[in-house]
C-alpha cells in the first residue's frame, strides 16, 4: 500500500481527539460565522462544534453547517458579543469525549449521557454513549433523583454512539423518561483507580439496629463484608458493615460514631438520609493502604476502629493517628477482628540528645523518658501510609460564556498542561471536568465537558488539580 494511502486510511480510521487547535480562515461575527481549514479528504462529525476565544477570552461555541475539500463553515443563531482585543484562536470540539481523556479523568466527576428512546414497559433504554466514547457491554449507568438511586443500566450492546441497557429499578415509581441524564457507575476516574460510591436508597430502623440499603454497584471487587463511609453534603455521618447483598441492594448495619471530627469537639453530626453518599473500601483501596480507618468507640482496652482482618491488618502494626488533617501521632494495632481493631497509643521513643542544644541536655544520670503519648479520641482517623498531598487550587472562574465556556483567574503560580482534564467544583457542592485551551499566565480560557456537569456552571467556580488515584473522600 502506498504511503499516501495508509496515511489517508489513519486519518479516517483515528477517532477525532474531543478538542483539537483550529486553523482560522475566515471570520464574520457580526453575520455569525467562522471558516477554518481541515485536512483535505477528512471528514468532520456533524455534531462537531467551534470553540472561539480572542487570547483568552471565550467568545462563543458555533455549529458545524458546510464542509469543502479543505474548510469548513460553523455557524451560530445568537447574537456574539465581542469587546475585547487580540488574536482569534479557535478550537475543533466533540461532543463526544474520546476514551484517552479518562485517563486522568478526576475520580470525583461523572460522565454522563441521556437517555435517547425507552422501551416497552420500561425494562430497556438506548442511551446515547457508545463505543467512540469508551462505553463496552457489562458497564452501567445509574440514576438518581435528589440524590437517591432510583435505576440502574446495564449495558447489553454498543453501537458506534449509543448503547442499549437493561433497566432494574431501585424504586418503584420513579418514571423513567426519554432525555433523561443518567451517569456511568462507576466513573471514568474511580474504574481506573478501583475506587467505588454509590448511594443510601432506603434506611431500615429497628430497636435493635439500622440497616441502609445502598445501591449495589457491578464489577467493584470487595473484601467480604466490605466497609461502607457516609457522608451528607460532604461531611461524614457515619459508617455500616455489609452484611448481605442481592442483585440490586448491599445491606449494611450501620455504626454510629466517629462523626464528630475528634478531640473534644461536640457538633451533633447530621443523621444518615436517603440520598446520602455511600464510599465503599475495596480491594484496591485496602491493596494501597489508602483508605482512612476512623474512631467510633472507646473502650477500656483502647480505642475502636473501622477496619481489621478483612482490611488486612495485622496485630502491632502501627499507623499515623490524623485530627482536623494534622498528624498527631502513632497508635498500634493491640487487637483485631474481621471487621474492627483496638488501637493504643504507640510509645514515641525520645529525641536524641545529639540533635538538642546545650540548654535542653539531659543533666548527669538522668535518664531519657518517652514522649507522651495523645490518646485517640472518637472522629479521629488512623492512616497506614502517608496520606495524598492536598488538591492546589489553580483558578477561579470569573465569566462563562455559552454554558461551559469560561474565563478564569490564576490562583497559584503553577504550570497548567492544555488539555488535561482538571477538576470543577461548584460552591453548591456541584462539578464537572475542565479542559484548558489557552493561558497567559494570570487568566485561563477553556471549557467544561458537558457530559461531566451535573449542575450549570457558575462564576465563582474552582478549578482543582486533581489527585487522579486519590478521591477527596480519602484525603
């Protein structure tokens, strides 16, 4: 085969990257269009948009409306409102993000699709995600309705842009309905990591305990009677014990403790709801001595923890006791269960007179004495490896344009790569997946993947560098 020729078939073969440089050709934004060159003998997807900025100042999204041999028109119906200087940049966008991105998709964000057509009696969906997004049979999608679970999707089949699921309903009379959003479970990001979250469906009270259904996530490897962390709005309630499960729920027995941040504070924690996030410790994370074991008891033979055999802990194994974030120092293990450990505090052995200065040397005959030791107190966390470094908050968004375009300020003098997908949170607890198109070092122009906003972008938005192994739930 010619050399011409494969470079042609590659460049039919390729999947389209989900955002690409743009050469301008030709631009009208009083009438409302762009022309810009393609590679001839390409052809551009239909529902390819533009992306134009001046510097990095967003101007507007346009819409694929002509294609030549070597250009391309796009086009918009509203008005373009321009008052700034400086050159045009432009950008090839799909709507359709390419499966390289969730390569460093931010655990915390979704990837969400709609439902395209429901079938009869509602027992299967198309959903408009397929195989040029990542999508593959044995994946699920779930929906949740003010936070519950209230379906699952699975995928049966794929085709190049949508996939066909099997629905089980995690509630009964919730509707299911054509447009509909529905999220991939797990996410790009926590698939990648085996980090797994799901959700409270229903709270079982009884005189003697309380068991809360959570929505059982597929293909999440787990120890036997995994662990289970629930946070309300992003603050820890409370943690339970799975103690069975069946095709659609996990029942976990919940403990209570362990919410009160620690030390002497006395905040009343907020009782677990429907609706409450559910953080599941899996095999993965036990592998990476990466989830945090936290202090729900105090008996008279040490503290209590939430985590034992099962998590592969062992006994006189040591850890760093964490109150508010800061370390304040080490227990060890004295006893272990499947589920639960009894910790001590560690003896610190004394600093070394060599590193004292002369006033603080120990006088003739005197012996060194061991540091003393802080007691473990309910709320504080227990780590078994260094905990992640805390997310650098890089920008905050100012002005968003079109939706998911916007402009951003700098907040910390820190390197931003083009293109890596980076973290939003809104400051209604919100987010999405930002990608950088252009920054002058001070201001930041880009846009946020629709398929990952859960709610609409505002200003006042941050931009987060992300730990892409690390979910904020175990920093």
């Amino acid at each position: 085969m010619p050399l011409s020729s494969l470079i042609l078939l590659i460049l039919h073969s390729a999947q389209w990257p989900t955002v690409s440089p743009a050469e301008l050709k030709a631009v009208d934004l009083n009438a409302g269009w762009v022309k810009v060159a393609k590679t001839e003998g390409t052809t551009l997807p239909n529902d390819t948009e533009l992306v134009l900025a001046a510097e990095v100042v967003p101007i507007g999204r346009f819409r694929l409306t002509e294609q030549g041999a070597d250009h391309a028109t796009f086009a918009r119906a509203e008005p373009t409102l321009h008052a700034g200087a400086g050159r045009l940049r432009a950008w090839f966008v799909s709507p359709r993000p390419s499966p390289q991105l969730w390569e460093k998709w931010p655990p915390e964000a979704d990837f969400m699709a709609r439902i395209e057509r429901v079938g009869p009696g509602m027992r299967g969906v198309w959903i408009d995600a397929g195989a040029t997004s990542g999508i593959q049979p044995g994946m699920s999608w779930w929906q949740r309705i003010d936070g519950q679970p209230v379906a699952r999707f699975d995928v049966l089949s794929v085709e190049a842009d949508a996939c066909y699921c099997s629905v089980a309903r995690l509630a009964a009379d919730a509707p299911i309905r054509r447009h509909d959003r529905v999220a991939l479970w797990p996410s790009p990001g926590r698939r990648r990591n085996g980090t797994a979250a799901s959700a409270v469906s229903y709270i079982e009270r009884s005189e003697e305990r309380t068991i809360v259904w959570v929505a059982g996530p597929r293909g999440v490897e787990v120890p036997p009677e995994p662990h289970v962390d629930f946070f309300h709005n992003a603050h820890y309630v409370a943690h339970g014990v799975v103690e069975s499960a069946d095709n659609l729920f996990w029942y976990a027995r919940l403990i209570e403790g362990g919410a009160n941040g620690g030390g002497d504070r006395a905040e009343q924690p907020p009782s677990i709801a429907v609706g409450d996030s559910a953080i599941i410790r899996t095999r993965a994370d036990i592998a990476a001595r990466r989830f945090p074991a936290r202090v729900f008891e105090i008996s008279a033979d040490g503290a209590l923890i939430n985590a034992g055999e099962s998590d592969e802990l062992s006994v006189g194994q040591t850890g760093g006791l964490y109150r508010g974030g800061e370390k304040i120092g080490e227990v060890r293990i004295t006893r272990l269960q499947r589920s639960y450990a009894v910790i001590q505090p560690a003896e610190t052995p004394p600093e070394p007179t060599a590193t004292r200065p002369a006033s603080q040397q120990p006088s003739s005959g005197a012996t060194s004495a061991i540091q003393p030791a802080v007691l473990p107190a309910i709320g504080d966390v227990v780590r078994f490896s260094d905990p992640p470094a805390p997310a650098v908050h890089l920008a905050e968004i100012e002005n968003v344009v079109d939706g998911n375009l916007f402009s951003a300020r700098a907040l910390a003098h820190v390197q931003v790569t083009a293109l890596t997908p980076l973290l939003v949170r809104n400051f209604d607890g919100g987010g999405g997946v930002a990608l950088v198109l252009a920054s002058d070092g001070q201001r930041i122009c880009g846009l946020v993947l629709e398929c990952s906003l859960a709610a609409p972008l505002r200003p006042g938005a941050i931009i987060v560098e992300s730990n892409p192994a690390q979910p904020a739930e175990q920093r």
